[in-house]
C-alpha cells in the first residue's frame, strides 16, 4: 500500500477472538451530547476505556460503555462507534531503489456478533471518521469492547463518535422514544436515536498525539 503526501492507506481487518486480559495501563473519557440541545444537563452519557491488552503485545482493548445516565427501552443500545487511528507507518525500498511508504495493516478482535468494521464514515454529522464499528438494531449493546491490534495508544485520535437508540433518559427531566414509538410518563421527548460525541482524550493517557490532517484511506 502506498501513500502521497501525507495521505495513508489504512487496512483493516476484522476478526473473532476471545476477551483478552486485565490493562497494565488505561484511560478513560467521559462522553458529552453531540449536539446542543439534545440532551439537557451537564451528565456523562457514556465513556471510553483504553487499555493495553497483556494478551497480545502491542494490542489496545477498547471499552464502550453507556453510562448510568440512559435507562433501557424497548430495544436499548450502542449501534455505532466511530474513531480515529494513525497507521504503523514503514518504508521499504523497492529493487530500482525507489522508497515505498506503507502502513502495517490493523485487526479488530472480540467484536460482538453481528457487528462489521467500515473505514472512512461519515458518522452522524461529527465529520469523518477512520474505523467505524456499526451494527443492526436487534444487536445494540450498553457495552461494546473490542481489540485493536497493530496501534499503539499514541496513534488513537482524541475524538470518539457514538450512536445510542431505543432509550429513555433518567434524571433532569430528560426522556425520549423507547424505540417502539412510546414515551415514558412527563418525559421530555428526545429522538428514538442521539449522536454523542467525545473530544479532549488527550493528556489523559499522557501521551503526545502525531495525527495526521488529512484523511485517512480505506485500501482497496
């Protein structure tokens, strides 16, 4: 894979493995509404952990999670989860002596069932993100882990995208659709289906980010 400029070509692939071990390191952010206005309050409504897995050297296990803020409807969950990775980035020199730039592919592992992996997704107006984990409504989760292998915690981006559906909010007067089109009692109506979105990861794992400005690439 080659790159020009400063454009890299990412290649992702997505496998099944079994959860891997406890973090010798971490961090974790909370989430804020995407949007002003639709969500009132000052809450969290979920977090991102990131861990070094003791399994597999150089892989990150990533935790998703909704937070005590959402209270379950009829079809509750996590459907979508968006962020941003610099690739490994190699130099090789061919046999006419020309460089070629490369990037070590990454593999997603521990995805749940019936979550797939898409590259360069626009993800509920909060810009373009680099891996995209996506699913089904009947497979939404309050929890979505997974392990990312082939980055290390200093090439993951400080922005995170989420979409929540079938939920009702608890507290601050707060409420919304429970996914069957049924409101709970003195709610105040929200869509069956809010974009949150997390920015200011940096400095809380204490590492120095390198990112790149331009967009990162789904190989072909």
């Amino acid at each position: 894979m080659e790159t020009k400029m400063n454009r890299s070509v990412l290649g992702v692939l997505a496998i099944c493995a079994s959860t891997y071990g406890a973090a010798v390191s971490a961090a974790s952010v909370p989430g804020l509404p995407a949007e002003a206005g639709a969500m009132s309050g000052d809450d969290s409504y979920f977090s991102v952990d990131i861990m070094d897995s003791t399994a597999v050297e150089g892989a990150l296990d990533f935790s998703v999670k909704l937070l005590e803020e959402f209270s379950f409807g009829g079809n509750f969950g996590l459907q979508a989860f968006g962020f941003n990775v610099d690739p490994t980035m190699e130099t090789e020199t061919t046999d006419n002596g020309s460089v070629v730039l490369s990037s070590t592919p990454l593999e997603l592992s521990n995805l749940p069932d019936g979550w797939s992996v898409k590259t360069d997704q626009q993800m509920g107006g909060q810009g373009v993100f680099d891996i995209a984990l996506w699913t089904e409504g009947n497979n939404r989760t309050d929890q979505l882990d997974f392990t990312l292998i082939g980055a290390g915690q200093d090439q993951i981006g400080d922005e995170f995208a989420a979409k929540v559906a079938g939920y009702f909010g608890m507290g601050h007067g707060k409420g919304g659709d429970n996914g069957n089109g049924v409101e709970p009692p003195q709610a105040v109506p929200l869509p069956a289906a809010a974009w949150l979105f997390i920015s200011g990861i940096v400095g809380m794992l204490g590492v120095a980010r390198r990112r790149n400005p331009a967009a990162v690439q789904s190989a072909a």
